[in-house]
C-alpha cells in the first residue's frame, strides 16, 4: 500500500467520524486529532486552540452544537503527501439540526486538514474551517 492509498484510507476514517459528528457525537472525531500538545483547531464555533485539553474540550462543545446530521460530501480541492505529513484543502458538505433549531439545514465548510504520522498512525495536527465558500465583499472582515 502506498503513501497516498494510507492518507487516502485515513481521510475515509475520518469521514465516517464527521457523520457521527454531525449526530453530536465527538468521540471517533477525537480519535483521529493528535493528542499533542502541539495540536491546533481553528473551528466556526470559535477562535484558535493549541494542545490535545483545549482541542477536545472545542471538538466536545461543537458536537454539542449539532444533532440528527449526515456528512453528504467531503471535496477535496487539492492534496499533498509525503512518507511523513499531508494536507488537504477541501469543502465538506453536511446537513445537522444546528444550536436551537429543529430544521435540518445544510452546512458548507472550506476545510484545511493536515495530517502527520504518529507511531505509524495518521493523526490531525491541523484542521480549520470555516464556513467562507463563496465570495464576500471586502468589507465582510470588518469587524463591527
């Protein structure tokens, strides 16, 4: 099996994980996060974290913000991978009863992942997202 192929079967994982993410479940999501302390989250609930604490404690927080979803699709725009470190940047597509409301409603993240491995084992270091996946005016990073 190659390089490629392991990332290739670590992003399916991982994307099996994100379908019970967006259930509200957060565990098999922990599962593929390093749990370093060098590890960093940048998710749409919230700034930035640093360290394995402060990852699973945002990962925690948003499950809970989810419930009753499906992942529809997970896009990768563009890959790179070498023997020891990967990323991808993508659009991840799924639907989840989000905070409060009782509709389903679709979610769209541009998606930055990348992977290293530990032990032998492709773990997240990185991931962002955010939910940008369509042009804005400039003046949409003003902060008010």
């Amino acid at each position: 099996m190659t390089t490629q192929d392991d990332v290739d079967d670590f992003i399916e994982q991982f994307t099996r994980a994100q379908g019970e993410f967006v259930k509200g479940n957060p565990e098999p999501v922990k599962k593929c996060f390093s749990h370093r302390q060098d590890v960093t989250l940048g998710n749409p609930f919230g700034p930035f974290v640093r360290g394995w604490e402060q990852v699973a404690a945002v990962v925690d927080h948003a499950a809970s913000q989810l419930r009753d979803g499906e992942m529809v699709e997970a896009e990768t725009l563009k890959s790179y991978v070498t023997p020891e470190l990967a990323y991808l940047v993508g659009v991840e597509r799924s639907q989840a009863k989000v905070g409060g409301r009782n509709a389903v409603t679709p979610i769209s993240l541009r998606v930055t992942t990348i992977v290293a491995r530990e032990d032998g084992v492709w773990k997240i270091v990185h991931r962002h997202m955010d939910s940008i996946t369509t042009a804005r005016p400039a003046e949409s990073v003003i902060q008010q």
